[in-house]
C-alpha cells in the first residue's frame, strides 16, 4: 500500500505563489501517474494536472499556463508550483498516485486560501 503526505498549503495574497509537494512511501509496488485535484467549498472534486512517469502533463483549462506539475521519480515525490494565484483557486487540494497498474491512493488533503 503507498501513502501520501502532502505539504505547502497555506494562505497567500491574490497574485501570489505557492508550491505544494507530495511524497509517497510504503511498500506499494511501482508509482505510474501522479497529479492534484482540489475541492472548493460547495464544489465537487475537480482535475487540477497529472504527469505520467515519463513526464507527460496534462492540466484543468482553469490553470494552464500559471500551474506546473512536476515530479521526481528518485524521491517518489510530485509537486505543484502554482502562480498567479485567484480567490478562485482556494481549496482542498488532493495529492494521488496510481500504482502496481489499477490501484489508486489519495493524501489526507492540504488547504490552499487565496485572499486579500
């Protein structure tokens, strides 16, 4: 089974950065896809980028071109540098991983507030 901590969340002001990391750990076999959905209050869980081991990308429409997902194999670790934030962009934000082909994992969440 792998686990998942994430960290970085916080409160940031309108325009800012913030890059949120996930690590995984545990005695699950191999790690494909990883990537962060978030929930805004009163909304359902939504895509926000995966990346595929090999590093193919795919981001929500909402953030291309202020978010970058990346990650570091070696470390079992993905990250999200998120710029340009927007009072919108204020949620829970879920870290995931598929692994050993058809299992998924979820971490416990991390709050993002963006406001002034």
């Amino acid at each position: 089974q792998v686990q998942l901590v994430e960290s970085g969340g916080g409160l940031v002001q309108p325009g800012g950065s913030l890059r949120l990391s996930c690590a995984a750990s545990g005695s699950g076999g191999s790690i494909s896809d990883m990537g962060w959905y978030r929930r805004a209050p009163g909304k359902q869980r939504e895509l926000v980028a995966t990346i595929t081991r090999g590093g193919r990308t795919n981001y929500a429409d909402s953030v291309k071109g202020r978010f970058t997902i990346s990650r570091d194999n070696a470390k079992n670790t993905v990250y999200l540098q998120m710029n340009s934030l927007k009072p919108e962009d204020t949620a829970v934000y879920y870290c995931m991983c598929n692994y050993d082909g058809f299992m998924t994992s979820w971490g416990q969440g991390t709050q993002v507030t963006v406001s002034s």
